[in-house]
C-alpha cells in the first residue's frame, strides 16, 4: 500500500536531515501543509528549535496577486513558516525522492472569525464560533473557494489533500477548552453547530421553516441535555430532540450548501492544476458531520474528487460507506494516528494498516511524521517494512 507521512514545513525547513528521515520510513509521498490553522508543535529533532507557535491560520507560502484590494484574504505566516516556507521544504521532499502533495485546511480558521466576526458560525443561542467561518456566506465561498486552488496548486505538488472544506461547529480543540462538561453526544452536537447568520436564516426559509422559531425549537430540545439527559444516538437523536419537520430542513440547507461548496472548490484546482493532479478531501461519511473530516455523502464526494482521507483512529469502520460505492479507480487512504504520545500506536502500524485493507483502504496517512519520537518512527519503519 503506498504510504504518505504528514509532515509541516517547519519540520523540514532548517534541518538538513529532515526530508531524508522522512523516506527512509519507507513512505512514497509526503502530504505537506500549505495552508494551516493555529498550532503548537513539537518538533523533537530540530537543530534549532523544540517547539514552534504558529499564532494564527496562514498560508505557508507567498499569496497571490488575487487577493489585492479583497476584504477576506489568507494571513501571511510569521517567523515560524516565512517566506515560501512550503515551496523550501517541497524542494528538499522532491530531492530526498518524495512525492509531494499539499495540504489545505479551509473552513477552519480563527484568525478570520475575530477579525471578521460576521463570518462565523453563530448558534441558536447567539454565540458565536470564531475558529468555524459559515460555509453558507457568498463572500466566504468565494475565499474558500480561491483558497483551495491556490494553496493546492504549489509548484512541484502533485496532488492536494482538502481538510475542513464542510461546516464546522461546536467541536474544536482550544487552548484551555472547558467544554465537555456536558455529555451532548451526536444529536447536540450538531444541534450545538446549526448556523443563524443571516444567509442561514434565508437558507431555512427556503425550506419553509422560520429562522426564530427554528432557533426557540433548538434551544427547547437542548434543555434536556444541558441537565444531563443523554439523547439517542445519531440521526434519530436529532429528530427526536427536534422534530422530524425542523430536522429535515436543516439538512436540507446544510447538506446542499456542504455539496455544491465542495463541486465548486475541487472545481476550481482541477481549473488550476496540471493534467494528472490528485484530488482528495478530508472526509467523514456521516454527512451532518462537522469538524476537519467534512461531513460527506460517499456516493456523491467520489463522483467529485479522486477519493477520500478517511479518519481510522478509531478503527477502521468509516472507511466501508466508501468502498460500498463500488469505485475501483478512486483512492481510499486510511488515516492511522502514529504518535504514541497523541494516542497513537505506531507499534500496531501493521495490523491497523492490514484491517484497514480488508475494509477497502488503498492507501495509508500516517499523522504525523513531525511530531513523532524517534521510538515512534522506528515502529513506523518496522510496520511499512512488513506491509
């Protein structure tokens, strides 16, 4: 099965020792950044640094002539991915014998929802959600829409691995986060992520349902979870919280708006990209779904892009909806969490690569080949060499 490590630009770039460690795991492909969210970061190896603070969402290159005089537009990185940070350590990938692709994360980003506050996600509740921009706003589609086919399209990339191009809600990783007090489960969770901007409120209108009253009907049905009752589980939790009528028109709104979002996006770098070039999303395939692995409909998503990048942490199940689908030619990457001390399990790299297999994987990312310990990437060296 081939094999590609994630890895950021600042792992590479500095250490001339990086791009060569990183093959000699016995991966083809390195799935390197080019636009990324905040983060803190290890890097265990590095000559000059431990740990790297990317303080905002930015794009890991020089952005484009097509941003001038536009009110959204990507943020320059800081001194911890200057310059063409991503073009460097594509270069130094290529020379060590890597297959490059990038790495695009898009409906995702902080930054944009503080300086721009309008273009967040806000819930039943009037609050909103800075790190998740409303999929749903014109002027956000286009952004997210321009920023895919330039941050896919780097030179020498041959492919790109799209993440978080869907809604995003409630559930996100923040600094001190003190939200799980409260077990919402599936159901409030994506109660907890429905959107009442004002494109959303026509959205639901368009579906025959009252933005105000759709908002009151939610706030109603989280009140028994927020004094601990556990909802049903999946879809039926939803309905059941909310009323079949009101459900169905969320997804109605929300799946449409996820869809046509992504056929424009994967659209836009097919226009943009060389004959041949890869394209692939970061996806989940329960379609209501939020977060960095979108919500998708199988059938629909691989009749858009070449496949998918599907989350297997937690085992291999998610990957099945998708090999269902009968696509022989489309590219299902299992993608194995290998840092022990994220709770991954490098040591097991085999035998979760081999059920993943038997649930129709094609391929394998391995996250993340910066953030791992040396131990960790001996096992991983072990485990492709028995595959």
């Amino acid at each position: 099965m081939k094999a590609s490590a994630f890895v950021y630009p600042w792992d590479i770039g500095g250490d001339p020792e990086a791009a060569g460690r990183i093959a000699g795991l016995g991966v083809r492909q390195a799935t390197l950044a080019s636009a990324y969210h905040s983060t803190r970061a290890l890097t265990p190896r590095h000559p000059r640094h431990r740990v790297v603070t990317a303080d905002h969402a930015a794009v890991l290159y020089p952005a484009g002539a097509r941003w001038e005089g536009r009110g959204l537009r990507p943020y320059p990185a800081g001194d911890w991915a200057p310059g063409d940070a991503f073009g460097e350590a594509a270069a130094a990938l290529t020379e060590a014998g890597l297959e490059v692709h990038t790495w695009v994360v898009l409906a995702h980003n902080s930054r944009l929802g503080t300086e721009h506050p309008a273009t967040s996600v806000v819930n039943a509740y009037g609050d909103r959600y800075p790190w998740a921009p409303c999929i749903a706003q014109p002027a956000t589609r286009a952004y997210l829409v321009d920023l895919a086919a330039e941050a896919a399209v780097r030179p020498g990339a041959r492919g790109t691995e799209l993440e978080s191009l869907g809604w995003y809600g409630l559930q996100h990783l923040h600094a001190h986060d003190k939200t799980a007090g409260v077990a919402l489960g599936d159901a409030g969770q994506y109660l907890m992520s429905l959107c009442f901007c004002p494109d959303c409120a026509r959205g639901y209108a368009a579906q025959g349902v009252d933005a105000d009253a759709l908002a009151a009907a939610v706030r109603a049905a989280l009140e028994p979870l927020w004094r601990g009752t556990a909802a049903d589980e999946g879809w039926a939790g939803v309905e059941k919280l909310l009323g079949e009528e009101y459900a169905t028109a969320t997804r109605a709104w929300r799946d449409t708006t996820a869809r046509t979002l992504q056929e424009a996006a994967v659209a836009a770098v097919r226009r943009a990209a060389p004959a041949g070039f890869q394209v692939l999303l970061h996806a989940d395939p329960v379609m209501y779904h939020c977060g960095a692995n979108a919500g998708v409909d199988p059938a629909h998503i691989l009749s858009v892009a070449d496949g998918v990048v599907v989350p297997c942490a937690g085992g291999p199940h998610l990957l099945a909806p998708f090999a269902e689908q009968g696509r022989s030619d489309a590219v299902l990457a299992a993608n194995l969490q290998v840092v022990a001390g994220m709770g991954g399990s490098p040591g097991t790299l085999a035998e979760d690569a081999a059920r993943a297999r038997d649930r129709g994987a094609t391929e394998l990312r391995l996250y993340h080949a910066g953030l791992a310990s040396d131990d960790d990437l001996s096992a991983v060296r072990e485990g492709l060499a028995a595959l």
